[in-house]
C-alpha cells in the first residue's frame, strides 16, 4: 500500500473528476451497493459465558467460528461497539494476500528460519482456507484467485525489487511461488504506464470485503453464536483469583467468560489502558465510476489480479467485480492520541494524490470520474510484526498488529486462537508469532511527531526518486531507522 503525497493545492483540488453522486467517508465503496446490514441488538445487561470476543471484525468472527466448530456446547459472545464489518474488515483494499505480517528476520531471531518458512507456509493455505470456508458457507465475495503483480516504476524502485526478490530466494522461496515476469508477460496481464519490472505471486486473491465479514457474520450466528452490537467495551479486566473470571466491561454491563479476547486491532487505544499498545494507522481508498469495456481492452488486467509497487509511501489496487479501479494508500497516516475519524473520510489532498496516482499508471482511466472515497485505522504494534497471544492464568488474550496484511492473516490468528483456548498443542499453537511481546508506543507528542517525519521522510524519498536514481533515497533509510521496520 504505497503512496507518493503531492501535497496539492487549492487549485489541485478541483481536477479530480468526481460523479454527481460522489461520497465522501460514512461507509466505505463496498457497502455502496450491498447496503448497510441491519443492526443487531445490544449486549442485554449483565451476562455470563465460556469465551467472549471483542470486536466483531475478521478476527472476532472467524475466532468465534472454529472455536464453535470444534467444540459446539461452547457459549461464545460477540461484542461490537458499531456493527459487525464496521471496522477495517469491511474497509480494506480487499487483498487476500499471503505477504507476512510482519519481518521475517525478527521472527526467525527468536525462532529460526524454519519457523517462518512454517508461519508462511500457513499464510499460502490460509487463502484457500477462506476460498472454501466462503464456499461452504454461501458467501459470494467476489474472490478471484489471481495473484498479485508488484511493479517498480523507475530505477530505484527496480532495484529494490531485485533485492525482496534475492532474499526470498534465500529464504527458500522458488519460482513457483514468486517470480520476475518478462516484459511480454507483464504487458499480457496488466499494461501499467512506467513499468520497468514486476513481480508475480500465485498467493493472493480478490475479495469484495464487506461481502465477506457480512456472510462470516450471519455464518457465525448460524452455528449459534450471539452477537451483540451498539455495545461499547471501554475495559477488559483479567482473572484475578480461583473462581473469579475475566470480564469485558461495556456501556451496556459487564460480560463475564473464562476467556475475553481481544479483537478490535486499529481499535485497541479505544480500551482502557491499551492506548500505547498498537498505533492506529490511518488508510485510505478511492474508487472509479465503472470503466467500459474499450478501457479494460487497453489496460488488460483480465485475470483481476491485486497490484502494488514499488514506492515507500506505497500504492494498493484492484479491479472489482463491476469494473472500476479500486487505489488506497496512506493519507494522514496517524491523528494525534491515537484518535480516529469517526466518519472514515479521506483527506481532500490525499483524494488528489490518489486520483493522480491512477491516471499516472493508468493514463486510459484519466476521463473516469470517481464515485467514492474512504478511509479506515490499521493496528501497528511498535516492531511492526503481528501476535497471537492467550494467557490462561488470567483469561485474556488477543490477536492483532496486522499493519496492513490483516484479510488473511486474521484467518490463521483466530484458528491459532482456537488452539490457544483449546489448549491444544498444535503447530498453529508453535508459530513464531504466538506469544511474542512488543514494547509500547512512545507517549504524545513523541509519537504524533515521530509518525509526521517518517511518512513526510518516505514521500520525500519518493519524490527524490526518479529515472536517473539507481538508488534508494537516504531519507527513506532515515524513515526506516525511526520506524523500527
């Protein structure tokens, strides 16, 4: 998900060709044509049960689904403070993607190379853990397994390509599962303007991801798991003594179950002494009117491949099941105290630089209007690498930290999840992530500030950038080192 902010102007403002139907934030795209779901009631008072799940996301849901199908006498609650889908699961580029979330080298520090070859071997089966559970299920997400193409558009970035491409062969990573394509290939699967290589993985797949949470929803409920939304959990509370259980406090009275678990990602800093603990990272996305067919025959892009590139302030794209491009990336990335739009609108500038973004790589697209615009928090925990955690001496646990690469990895956190509450020792149980303790984020202002010059560092980069720099910039060295990544 990579970005290059221009940092336009007035001016700049007014040539992004909008429909007269524009939208602006409240939902995202993918509920403009499936419609906002019926809310569900709230939590009804004071309750008790065997497991409840905070947040009901991708991880919330799926957690709820595999406990419930390994062991169906489980009572298992779902708290959601909006509606189930609300969140990121229903606000993401709709990547189904196997990249790890998180660095392959600090996983292998504490764990060994095996270990992550393991973890990413169940990232690739996890997409098709999806593919046949949404079969199962009835959920027509509009999933198309076509891979995912990762383009450099000037040297810089070529060269950086070339070098993920040398570490993961190193890391084990053949041909099969990720290669360079030739310039006939690349330009037979999708003509982006400025292309000088890229790069193709079989391991990711299309989703509509409102269609997803929403059929994982009614799934849920199906098996007979009780969702609560309009609930509001402002504390969760540990175990503190024999017979004593963990305990969601909400708005709506205190739930009580063996295992409260943590869900709720992007949300966390909404928790009660949790404001440290991930960083909500702010995203945003934009998508066309549908293009015609004279367009798609220019561009290619048939087999619906996902698309990112190369830049460090990075793009992510799709083309959706009626035929417009679908193009998010970083706008204001973070909002002083860990506060989040509650509207979900994107920056007008970062509209713009969206919208040039497309018809740059995309010049046949420039006469499309864009229909709408949104945005949505992603959890980063401080080391950037996601975690899975049940601690059965005080009941909680938690799942989240995913910086970006949460549709599928959502999917294996909640089957881990399932294990971890089972006591169940599995391979899933042994991954390098389970368990894994991050330090916090620094306090404001430090935080607001170190977030501003990274991502102002890494757009300046980009800028720096062009046909003539083999290399990469030092201002993204610079952002790299402040980061942590």
């Amino acid at each position: 998900m990579k970005l290059a902010l221009l940092n336009p102007g007035a001016a700049a403002l007014a040539e992004v060709p909008r429909s007269a139907d524009f939208v602006n934030g409240e939902v995202s795209f993918w509920y403009r044509g499936m419609g906002l779901p019926p809310r569900r009631a709230a939590l009804p008072g004071p309750r008790e049960y065997d497991v409840c799940l905070v947040g009901a996301g991708y991880t919330g849901l799926w957690t709820a689904y595999y406990l419930k199908q390994a062991q169906p006498d489980l009572r298992i609650a779902v708290l959601e403070r909006e509606f189930a889908g609300f969140g990121a699961s229903g606000r993401n580029g709709g990547w189904l993607s196997g990249r790890l979330a998180g660095s392959p080298e600090r996983y292998a520090a504490t764990h060994g190379q095996t270990a992550v070859a393991a973890l990413r071997g169940a990232m690739w089966e996890s997409i098709d853990e999806v593919i046949r559970v949404a079969a199962a299920e009835g959920i027509d997400a509009d999933i198309v397994k076509g891979g995912l193409l990762h383009v450099a558009t000037n040297p810089a970035q070529r060269r950086r390509l070339h070098a993920g491409l040398a570490r993961e062969r190193e890391r084990g990573v053949g041909e099969a599962d990720l290669r360079l394509l030739d310039a006939g290939e690349r330009a037979s699967r999708l003509r982006v303007a400025g292309a000088l290589d890229a790069t193709y993985t079989p391991h990711c797949a299309r989703i509509q991801p409102a269609k997803l949470v929403q059929g994982l929803s009614r799934a849920v409920e199906a098996l007979g798991v009780d969702i609560f939304e309009g609930t509001t959990v402002t504390e969760i509370r540990p175990r503190t003594g024999a017979g004593w259980r963990a305990t969601a406090v909400t708005d709506r009275g205190e739930l009580t179950a063996d295992y409260v678990i943590r869900a709720v990602e992007g949300f966390t800093s909404g928790i009660d002494g949790q404001h440290r603990q991930w960083l909500p990272m702010n995203s945003s996305m934009i998508a066309t009117e549908p293009l015609p067919a004279d367009v798609w025959e220019r561009i290619g892009w048939a087999g619906r491949e996902l698309l990112g590139d190369d830049a460090h302030a990075y793009i992510y794209a799709q083309r959706t099941a009626d035929d417009r491009i679908a193009i998010g990336g970083r706008g204001v990335p973070y909002r002083f105290g860990s506060r989040w739009d509650q509207r979900g609108a994107t920056h007008e500038r970062t509209v713009v630089a969206l919208w040039r973004m497309i018809t740059r790589l995309f010049p046949d697209a420039a006469d499309a209007r864009l229909e709408h615009a949104w945005c949505g928090v992603l959890g980063v925990p401080r080391d950037w690498c996601s975690t899975v955690h049940v601690d059965h001496a005080s009941g909680l646990g938690w799942a989240g930290g995913y910086v970006g690469h949460g549709v599928t990895t959502t999917n294996l956190a909640a089957r881990t999840l399932r294990d971890l509450v089972l006591r169940q020792d599995t391979e899933l149980a042994r991954m390098p992530w389970v368990g894994r303790e991050v330090r916090q984020w620094e306090p404001e202002p430090l935080r607001w500030l170190g977030v501003q010059l990274i991502y102002t560092l890494y757009r300046a980069a980009d800028r720096r950038e062009n046909d003539r720099s083999l290399r990469t910039s030092n201002y993204a060295r610079l952002a790299d080192l402040i980061s942590g990544r």
